[in-house]
C-alpha cells in the first residue's frame, strides 16, 4: 500500500523500517523538525528523519498541519493510509481523513488505559504487571478511536521505562505490519468507557524521591523516570540520578543509608542497581561507589 508515515522519536524508527521491509511504498515521512541537541546547539534531525534520509525516503517536518495548504500538500500524496506513531502534532480532521483507508496510531499501552503522552512511564509508575501497545484507528479525540489489534507485554520485576520502551517499539512494529496486511478484514473494537487512565506528560517536578513513601512505590518511580528525565536525590550536596532500583528487606529512617546502596523508605528498603552523578555516564552501584561517599542519610 501507498503510506504516509508519522513519527519523530526512537520508538517510532522500528515500524517505519518494518513497514518498509514488508514492501510497503512509503510515500512520504512526517516528523518533527530538527532541534538544538548536544553542546552547540546545533539543530538536529530526529531519529525518524535520520533513518528515513538513510532509507532514501522523502520527509517533511511542517511546524503545523492546520493551514490549508499543508492539508492540501497531504492529500495529494494520495496515500492507503497513514501511519502515526509518537508523532508530536495534533492531526486535523481533514489529515485524518485524507488516506483511503484513515490514520492509524500504534499506541504504547492497553487503551482506554493511559490515553496520552507518557503510558510507558505511568504503567511503570502506577506498578501496572501488564501493559502493551494497540493499534488504533484515529479520530479527533485524544487516543479515543476504536482499537483494531492489540498486544500484550507483562512488566518486570525491575524492568526501566527505557527497557519497556524498546520492548513495546519492537512489538508495535510486528503489530502494524500485521494490521496493514490484514486490514480490510479487521474488525474495529470500541473503546470501553470504563477504565479510561490518561498518561499525562512527565513533569520534572516529579523526579525528586521522597524517601518517606513505601519503597515498591519509591522503585517504581526511579525505574519508571529511567533514563529520562531520571529521578534523583542529593549526594553530599550534589544531585545524583538514580536509574535502577529493587525492593529489598531493611528498616531504619526515611532516607538512612544501609549497608550497600541499600536506603530505607517509609517501608522496607530500596537497593539502587545504577546511577549517574552529573557530568558522567551511568554506572552500576558498586562502580559508582567507588568514587561517591555515601551519608549517614540521602535528602
């Protein structure tokens, strides 16, 4: 089928390159412009137009789709359907409707649970044991269209929203090849009003642990901020991040430092498995240790 696909971040690169690979023709590829990375702030492609370039795609970067001429340059593409996947804009009704067969959107968890921008980090977060992705006919509503396909992940134990994400890429990729191939017969399934979760946006704000909450809750958030944007706590004056975490059995003191990177919640304990001081790669914990002095008791 003729394509259009949307997409700016790494979780998207996986379906465009499955989509491709599955003999697809993609006529054209929508993504975010490029943006002031790294040291000088030099404006770089996403991760999307950086592999749709090496695939000898053409790509597009509007800042918006509401004027009539970035509709009109839409439509003429002509497309099956298009293909949308942590794209960053909302898409008018006219771009919804423009392909034969609509926009589809791979969404990274079991809708209607955590609609919105952040489901990895908030299935985490919540302590959910189950996510996955669906494949979503859109509509003009925020992730409220019927679901097509679904695929279902569990949750590990210690499992980071980095590692989640690259798992649901992968089989949001399998799942959109498969939808595409079958999907004049698919059969359209209606959002349930009941279990409707949204996924807001991560907020800084929420990185800073609070040792006084009960400790699963203390791991899931460092694991569900892991790598980005990292949750973190003070270090003899000096915030560190800190990106893999355990449960684990210990009493003491909000914030007391155990033996080993071992600190005491509001109940039980935390192990940390990996962190990263400012300035520096992430490490494991007895690496980091090598180097870091720990207190008495993290603020």
């Amino acid at each position: 089928m003729k394509i259009v696909f949307m997409g700016t971040p790494a979780f998207s690169v996986a379906a465009l390159e499955a989509i491709v690979a599955a003999g697809h023709e993609v006529v054209c590829v929508y993504c975010q412009p490029p943006r002031p990375a790294g040291r000088g702030k030099k404006d770089r492609p996403s991760p999307v137009q950086a592999r749709a370039e090496a695939l000898d795609l053409p790509v597009r970067h509007p800042v918006s789709l509401k004027g009539e001429k970035e509709q009109a340059e839409f439509a003429a593409l002509e497309a099956d359907v298009g293909v949308v996947v942590a794209y960053g804009l909302i898409l008018p009704v006219p771009v919804l409707e423009a392909p034969r067969f609509g926009c589809l959107n791979i969404h990274a968890s079991l809708l209607p649970r955590w609609r919105g921008a952040a489901p990895i980090q908030r299935a985490i977060m919540a302590g959910d044991a189950e996510t996955g992705v669906a494949i979503m006919q859109m509509e003009a509503g925020l992730d409220t269209g019927p679901v097509l396909l679904e695929g279902r992940a569990a949750i590990g134990a210690e499992e980071t929203s980095g590692q989640l994400h690259d798992r649901l890429s992968r089989l949001g990729a399998d799942l959109i090849v498969q939808a595409l191939a079958d999907l004049e017969e698919l059969e359209p399934v209606q959002q349930p009003e009941e279990g409707v979760t949204y996924a807001a946006k991560i907020d800084k704000a929420e990185a800073r642990i609070d040792w006084s909450r009960p400790a699963a809750e203390v791991s899931r958030l460092i694991r569900g901020l892991a790598p980005f944007p990292g949750a973190w706590c003070e270090i003899g004056g000096e915030r560190v991040k800190l990106l893999g975490a355990r449960v684990v059995d210990g009493a003491g003191a909000p914030g007391e430092v155990l033996p080993g990177f071992v600190v005491a919640c509001g109940d039980r304990a935390v192990e940390i498995t990996k962190a990263q001081r400012a300035g520096k790669q992430a490490m494991a914990a007895e690496e980091i240790l090598r180097g870091l002095d720990l207190p008495r008791k993290l603020i």
